[in-house]
C-alpha cells in the first residue's frame, strides 16, 4: 500500500506543466482553510471548557452552513 505522500507525488507528476500553478494555488487556498478550521475548533474548545452556554446540532451546523454558503 502506497502512502499518501507517494499518492500525491504520482498526482503532481501527471499534471501537465501548465497547470502546475493552479494545483499549487490550491494548495495553499486548502491551508488556508485547514487553518481556519483549527482555530474555529479551538475556538469552539475553548467555549466549552470556559462557559455554560450550549448549541443544538441543528445551531451549530445552521451557522456553518451560512458561513460555508456567503
């Protein structure tokens, strides 16, 4: 079984030159969300660790949904 960074050297192998910058462009636009997503969870850690204050399923993916979609 291949790891993952064997799979994605194949993947970045069989891209055509040209569009090598728009995989790499990407690339960083998905770091930067995976980033945004840390914070958001330690952000929401820490909420629930200092206060009392609790959000039902449908609050906490309703908000998601409005951020992910504006």
């Amino acid at each position: 079984m291949m790891s993952e960074r064997q799979q994605a050297e194949i993947l970045l192998n069989n891209i055509p030159q040209q569009n090598l910058h728009i995989v790499i462009a990407l690339m960083r636009e998905l770091t930067e969300y995976d980033d945004y997503i840390e914070c958001a969870l330690d952000e929401a850690d820490y909420l629930a660790e200092h206060t009392t204050e609790r959000m039902t399923h449908e609050e906490v993916f309703s908000d998601l949904r409005r951020t992910v979609h504006a």
